[in-house]
C-alpha cells in the first residue's frame, strides 16, 4: 500500500480528541459496572428460551456489528423515494451478469434451532428485472443456498442445500417476503451463521429487512455464569474472542486466576440479564461516537508520504530505453542553465524544495505570480502560462513581471515578515488602477489594443464553469458554503456514465445526491468521473482533468445559452431568487424586478431594460396563467421546494424574468 496519512485540520483534531475522551469515559463506566457486581450462582438458574417464535431482525439500514461487508462492487444503501420498505434504507444493486454483495464476521451469529426460518424483503424493479435470485449463508461454509427464478447461477448442486430452488421469481413493483426453513439449506441445530449473501443475474434488485423465525434467543440474556459456559460450548464458543475460547475450552480447575476472571468479566458485560441494560445503552454511546470519528477520518484529507533511503538507488541512462541495457550511471542534478544548488543543501527532495523556493531561482516566483496575473485579468503577463521557455511567448510587461515576482518573494510595500504572501499578492493586483480600470472598449483602443496587451483597459472574459454555476447559487441564497469534506453529484444527464462505465466499476450508473447541504455545495467538490465529466462544466470548456491543464480555452455557442435556461440547477436558482424577489415589501412589479436587477448586476437598471423585463413579467403570467401544468413543472425543479406563498403563474413569471437576468452578458461575463 502506498504511505498515506490522513491531514485533519484543527477542527477535526478537536473533534477526534473529545470524542476519544467520551469513548474512554464511556469504556470506563462499563469497566465500573462490570468490576462492581458481586456474583453469585444462582441455585434454581432460568434457561433463555421462548414459548414462541420470534422474528429476529438481523439486517437493517446496515450490516450487523463487526461484520465485514463485501462485494463485487460496493454495497449500496438507498433511501425514499426508491423502495424502502421498513427503516432508513434498503440495499441496491443493479447487474449486468452475476453479481453478488456479502458480509461475512457478524460480531453476534445467528443461531440455529430446529424449525427455524431465515426471512428477507425483496423488490424487483419491474424496468429491470434479474433472471434469478439467490441467498447464501455462512456457518464456516458458503455451501447453504436458495434460488428463485432460472437456473442461471451454477454455484453448487441444484436441488440440494448447496443449490435449493425455492420456487419461480416473486412479482416485480412490489415487496415480497421471502422464507428459507433452515433444514433446507442444509444448517443442523445448534450451528451457527456469521455472514449472509445477496445474489442476483441481471436486473435492478432492492434487499431490505432480514433476519430468523427462531424458537432461540439471538442474543440470550443469562442469570447463571455456569448456564452460559454450557451454552457456549454447545456453539464452540466461536462468538468469543480467541482467548477467551482458549479459555472456555479448559476444564475450570485448570484456570489461572486471571483467565476466569477474564471469562467471567466478558459474561457480565456482554450476556448478563441484571447489568445488561445499562451496558448496552453505554455501548451504543460509545459506538456511536466510534462512527463519529470513523466518519471524521473518513473526511479528511490525505496526503502521501515517504522517508529518503539511506543510500540513493542507482539511476542510469538507459540503450534506447531498454530497462535491462544500462549505460553509464547518472546523479542527482539540475539542469546547469539554471543555478546551481545552494551551497551545503542536501542533494535530496527537501533541498530541490528550498532551490526552487530560493532568492535566486528566475522562474518560480514569475511563474506563480504570472498565474495569478491570469486568473484576474484572462491572459498572463506572460500568454502561454503554460511554457516560460523559447517557445513560449514573451512577457508583455517584463519589468512588471520581475516586479511583482519580487514584491511577492520579499515584500516591501506590506511591511509583512514573511515573503510567499498570496493574499498580499491578490490586493496588491486588485487593488491596483490597472485593474480598476472600465472595461469599456473605444474605437482608439480596440485598434491599437485588440487583445488588451497594453492593459489600456480592465480585464473582460466570461467566467469559468466553476465560477458561473457558484455564481448562480449564491445570488439566489442557495449556495451551501462548508468548507471541505467528500465530493458530492449534483443532477447532470441520465447516461453518461454508463457508456464510458467499466462493469463491476462503482462509477457504472450516475446517481445524483439529494439534499440541498450536497447539491448546492461550491463546483469545487463535484464529483469529477474524468472519462465522463459534469456536462455543465464541459460546455463551459472546463477541462477533463485528464492532464494538467494551465490555461484554458475559452469559447461561446449556443449550446452554453441553452445550458444557463435549462440546467436543473441554474432553473431552481432563478425560481428561488423569484421567490425572494416577490417577498420584497416594494408595492409594484416593477419595484420588486428592480430590486432583483439591483442584486444580480450590482447596479441600477436603466428605464428601458426595466420596461422590458416588466413587460416580460406580464407576458410570461398570463402564459402560466393559462397553462397551470407548465407553471407547476417549471417552479417544481431542484431540491428545495417551491413556496405556496405565492400564485403558481406569479412565480413562475418572475422565475423566467430571473433566467434572463442570469443569462445576460455582464452576469456571465467578468
């Protein structure tokens, strides 16, 4: 495996830290409970059994504590509106060919008892139905087996418990329970089961709610230290940590003191009736804030490390590439047209990292700073941001450029003690008159300076994918601004992903986020499938990420007008600023459009573009007003529901007055 730590940031640190001092508290209390019993046999010990069968359930929103979950790809645990029948969740899996998800190492096995029946919740997509079904379960063997449908799966001998056909597929668009009588599937009294099996061929398979009819208590509860050794021996003890079965194997006269303390300590915490109550609300706890910190981890960022050899491996150059024709030996070096490495610097990656940052080096300074230079003003000092070599273009402003890179290494109008300063960088830039300046173009300028070369003007492009859909959500009051955390899907086509997807790959089938905290989340945390990339990025010319892209192109067409009044995304912002923009106390129509116009191009409009926004509203209300359905479809897209404070046909007006808005040049554009 390659060396990867997880970076947390302070935040996550705290966090960590509390919830390992409540877990410890929380271990504490149960070590208090356990330590403070004072046990005695009792004479007349009950047996923990049931009268009747009990539906145990064992599956549910998650597999069972301390199992380990597997699977030909992932396992996929979906919510409401996709079929659920009881809980949180149920468990998805869509194939092409057999494909199967697993788990196997239950903390607490199924015991089996004569009579038993294994249940499961099954619902086949009637779109997509599998060719055939299978449950399997482990009691040390896979070899327990039920089928319903073809005979497509060969695992196993057919008609017999390694291979029981358990009748035709149940019906599809519906919840169907499914029941296996144990002796079926070949498991004897007295076995137990630690992992169970969904299998299926083809198809779009939901799997929800299982477990065991059971005349035995799954997670007996004891009065008698003796009666649950008994038991416990009867099952081989395999529910107990190693140890302790080494212990439990011995006769009780050949214990040491401590082994049956051991033995007896682990009985009152985990199968004792009188504490077991106050325990178990004390585990939960505890795993609880285990999940907390796994989740924390989970989130953090990573990064690789690594530590020098102590003697460097050999490197040479190699007879036409060829890894088994080397010829002579070559050292670590820079390229000798630039300077040397400081005197005394270790020949290794920390000092390539202090030579490239040293006072002296020509190009990483001008680089960075040419870089930000670009993202302000479109283009660079130097254009071709992406080659500072003999065939790239030269800088325009070459003396601006060793200054900048100057002020940015040692700055001297900050006062600041430290050089490297980004953000003293972007207020010099922003702040200067070259950037303040209008972007308005006359005939003068536009002949002597087409391209803006001379700065005679300030800067104007349209902005990046990113820029525009973050853009979007913030002016409506969407955007959702956490900082840091996994990739999220915001909606994007059907399709895309399957007919790029690799089968078995878990980026086969797209499947969208819900939530406005992950769908309104910065573009910075879209997921990016490379292969496959978000379309409303693409159409922007945002690059695939298949190679390092410095300087993108940019381009306008039809279809970038037709993405900005027709992405789910970009409609719901404009519905929402619609809304808000009704909510306003101004007395007209006209009052209300004027404050949006106000919020979306940070200016006052001009008479004549309220006139014809108003004269839109107008148009647009009485279309809906004669159309309920049309209206009700446009303001009922994206995550956050429309409001019922106003008419159908007024939002829906104003929410096309607000897409023009957002489609206008000066919004797209900087």
């Amino acid at each position: 495996h390659a060396p990867i730590i997880n970076v947390l940031t302070d935040a996550q640190k705290s966090e960590i830290a509390q919830l390992q001092e409540q877990v410890a508290d929380l271990r504490q209390q149960v070590r208090e409970i356990v330590t403070s019993v004072q046990y005695t046999e009792p004479e007349n010990p009950t047996p923990p059994t049931l009268a009747e069968p009990t539906e145990f359930v064992w599956i549910e929103d998650s597999v069972p504590e301390g199992a380990n979950a597997q699977g030909n790809t992932p396992w996929e645990f979906v919510k409401k509106p996709l079929p659920v029948f009881s809980g949180e969740t149920s468990s998805k899996r869509t194939a092409a060919g057999l494909s199967q998800h697993f788990f196997d190492g239950a903390k607490t096995p199924l015991r089996i008892s004569s009579g038993d029946l294994f249940f499961c919740y099954v619902y086949l997509d009637p779109a997509n139905p599998p060719k055939e079904i299978m449950l399997q379960w482990n009691d040390g063997s896979w070899n327990h087996r039920a089928y319903w449908g073809s005979n497509s799966i060969d695992w196993g001998n057919d008609q017999s418990p390694s291979r029981m056909r358990m009748g035709d597929l149940p019906g599809t668009g519906e919840w169907v329970r499914l029941e296996i009588p144990v002796s079926k599937v070949g498991l004897a009294e007295n076995s137990e089961v630690n992992g169970w099996a969904f299998t299926q061929f083809d198809g779009t398979v939901y799997w929800d709610r299982a477990g065991i009819v059971s005349k035995s208590s799954q997670q007996p509860l004891y009065d008698s230290f003796a009666l649950w050794q008994e038991d416990q021996k009867k099952f081989g003890g395999k529910s107990l940590p190693q140890n302790l079965q080494t212990v439990l194997s011995l006769p009780a006269s050949d214990r040491t003191n401590q082994q049956s303390t051991s033995l007896k300590e682990y009985f009152i915490e985990n199968a004792y009736g009188p504490t077991r109550e106050a325990i178990a609300a004390l585990a939960q706890k505890q795993a609880d804030a285990q999940a907390r910190m796994d989740a924390v981890q989970k989130a953090a960022a990573t990064t690789l490390v690594y530590r020098e050899l102590a003697q460097p491996k050999p490197a040479f150059i190699l007879n036409r590439g060829e890894y088994d024709q080397p010829r002579e030996q070559v050292e670590r070096g820079v390229p000798s047209v630039l300077p040397p490495f400081p005197e005394g610097e270790a020949n290794n990656r920390l000092g390539l990292a202090r030579w490239l940052v040293a006072p002296n080096h020509p190009l990483t300074s001008r680089v960075t700073v040419n870089r930000f230079w670009q993202q302000f003003f479109g283009t660079g000092i130097v254009k071709t941001s992406e080659d500072f070599g003999s065939q790239g273009e030269p800088p325009s402003h070459p003396q601006l450029l060793d200054w900048l890179s100057s002020e940015f290494m040692r700055p001297q109008l900050s006062g600041a003690s430290h050089g490297w300063d980004v953000k003293h960088l972007v207020r010099l830039i922003v702040t200067s008159g070259t950037y303040r300046q209008s972007s308005q173009i006359t005939p003068l300028k536009l002949e002597r300076d087409p391209s803006n070369r001379l700065f005679s003007r300030g800067p104007r492009y349209r902005l990046d994918a990113e820029m525009l859909r973050d853009q979007a959500l913030f002016v409506s009051g969407l955007l959702h601004e956490q900082i840091g955390g996994p990739a999220v899907k915001p909606p994007q086509p059907d399709g895309l992903w399957f007919a790029v997807g690799y089968s078995g790959s878990n980026t086969v089938r797209f499947k969208k986020d819900t939530g406005a905290d992950k769908v309104h989340r910065r573009t910075i945390y879209t997921f990016f499938k490379r292969t496959a990339p978000p379309p409303q990025m693409s159409t922007f010319d945002a690059p695939s990420r298949e190679s390092c892209t410095v300087r993108r192109e940019r381009t306008n067409s039809p279809m970038q007008a037709l993405l900005l009044m027709n992405d789910p995304q970009y409609v719901e912002a404009a519905r929402v600023l619609a809304e808000q923009t009704l909510n306003q106390p101004a007395d007209t129509i006209r009052s209300k459009i004027q404050w949006m116009a106000r919020n979306v191009l940070l200016r006052h409009p001009l008479d004549g573009e309220l006139d014809q926004l108003t004269e839109d509203f107008q148009l647009y209300r009485m279309e809906y007003a004669a159309d309920s359905d049309a209206a009700r479809k446009l303001i009922s897209v994206g995550e956050v529901p429309p409001s019922d404070s106003f008419a159908l046909e007024d939002v829906a007006a104003m929410t096309m007055v607000a897409n023009t808005l957002l489609n206008l040049d000066e919004v797209v554009s900087k």
